[in-house]
C-alpha cells in the first residue's frame, strides 16, 4: 500500500461537512506550501517544551520486555523517531523495561507472530497507520487476552480500520481531526497511574482526534474533553463528552490507549511522558 500521506499532518476545515469517513480518511491534501507552514508552526511553538524524560523510582525486578511498533502503511508521523526514543529512554531511567522496535513489515510478520511474542511482555503500537500485516490476527489478540498488555498511541486508532476485533481490544476507531489545538483534558480516575501526575486538568497543544463512537460504557476513562475543541471544525466550545485516553482489560490482559501523541513536542513533554510511563506501568501490571 501506497504511504500516501493522509490529512493528520493538515488541517480539514471545510473538507468535514458532507464527507464521508472513508473519503476524509483517503482525501490527500498534502502540499509543499503546507509542510511548509507545519514546519514553521511547530518550529516557532513557544509551548514547546524541552526534552526532558523525568524518572521515575527504580521498579525492583528484572526489566519487563516490551516490543514497540511504528510500521506504517498509511499516514507516517514525522514523530516516531521521537517516540522511539523516548519510549527507549523513558523504559532505561524507570528501569522499567526495555524496548525492541519493530519497523518493517518484515518485522512485523516476525515479531508479531506466536513465536515472536512468546520473547515479550507487552507492545506498543506507536503512530502506527493502516493494515500492519499482522500474520494471525486471532493469535495476537489472544495473546493479549492471556495475560499480556497493549498500548496503542495515538494513530493506534487510526490502525487496521479493516479489522473489527482489533478495534475492539483498541476500544474506539478514528474518525478524524481538524486543526492541531489546545485542549484543557479532563483527568478521570485520577489514581490510575497513566493520569495521577497530570492533576485535574491536561492542557495540551497536539492533533485531537474524534472518534467513531462514544466508549464511555466500556473502558475506564482517563482523559476526555467536555467540550469541542477550537480545531475549526463546527461546534468549536460546544459541551461535548469525548474520549482522549482510556485503560480496559482484555481478558487476563490489560490494553491502554491515549490519542495525544502528534507531535514532536508532545512526546517531549514531560507530563505526557509521565501518561505515557503510567500506562505501561498498568499494562505491565507494574
Ligand atoms: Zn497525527
């Protein structure tokens, strides 16, 4: 499949109305001017935040083992080498885990199969996009379900839209997104790991992604949005309840999910490295 890109990078004001899902999840509006623009926005961001990966205490044991995917076959984020390496990093200074990347469809069909899991703890679907070419679907989500943990970031939703059973265990499907905004999150169950070092309330600036459905019913929310946000999509402000980052079990297992995770700066952010730790401490069961 063709990694054209897709309109994550972009904004999609005025492409919302009338369209439909797949033709918004399909529609190629990446032009040099706007990478262009991107580029200049994110560049001269004063919120952006220095790279700092704060620890956490040493977790007494041996490190779990945690393999962390960013193929892709759709959209590729220019932030992956930056949530490979934190991911890395923030897995070395809490002592943990440790991290093995899996970047190719190769990999995929190796590491993501029976015998490749069977060497790891827990994955990690990283901005991952599209249909990753998982060998055995049934396989992989039953290992999930025996005991071993998920966490999918951000376009983790955006991730195997053909294939219902992985939405499921992921807990939402992407719909889409506008305008890259500033959100001032709402922490629920703030003493679940993933979101106890974020206080009441999460500003941050990144891609907000909507979603097919509301899952409030089925998973333990972590971070929502009670209104739109200012994306320049319609209802900008308008009361809402929409979901921005979970935890569930699966089975014995145990999945987490955050759609925060777009941009560079993000992933450099030390309060979104703290959700993010908190997560795979959770899945780890850590
Ligand atoms: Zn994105």
């Amino acid at each position: 499949m063709n990694a054209a890109p897709t309109p994550c990078a972009t904004s999609m004001r005025g492409v919302l109305g009338g369209a439909n899902r797949r033709r918004i999840r399909g529609v190629s509006i990446w032009t040099p001017l706007a990478g262009a623009l991107l580029l200049a926005a994110c560049s001269s961001d004063p919120r952006s935040s220095s790279s700092t990966i704060l620890t956490s205490p040493t977790t007494a044991g041996p490190a779990s083992k945690i393999l962390v995917v960013t193929y892709t076959t759709g959209f590729r984020h220019s932030s992956i080498p930056t949530a490979e390496t934190t991911l890395e990093t923030l897995g070395r200074t809490s002592g943990l885990f440790t991290v093995t990347f899996c970047r190719t469809g190769d990999d995929v069909r190796r590491d993501l199969s029976p015998a490749g899991l069977a060497s790891v703890d827990a994955v990690v679907f990283a901005n991952t996009t599209g249909n990753l070419g998982i060998p055995d679907m049934g396989a992989f989500l039953g290992w999930i379900s025996a005991g071993h943990g998920f966490a999918g970031m951000h376009s983790a939703s955006d991730t195997y839209h053909d294939e219902p059973r992985y939405l499921e265990m992921l807990g939402n499907e992407f719909l889409t997104h506008g305008d890259q905004a500033t959100v001032d999150a709402v922490v629920e169950n703030s003493d679940h790991p993933a979101v106890s070092p974020l206080g009441s309330r999460f500003r941050i600036f990144d891609e907000i992604y909507m979603f097919t459905r509301a899952n409030r019913g089925s998973v333990t929310m972590l971070l929502s949005l009670d209104r739109r946000p200012a994306d320049g999509l319609p209802g900008a402000g308008q009361s809402a309840d929409l979901p921005l980052a979970w935890a569930k079990s699966y089975g014995q297992g145990r999945a987490f999910y955050s759609a925060l995770g777009h941009r560079e700066d993000v992933w450099e952010n030390p309060l979104y490295q703290q959700h993010v730790l908190g997560g795979l401490r959770w899945i780890l069961k850590r």
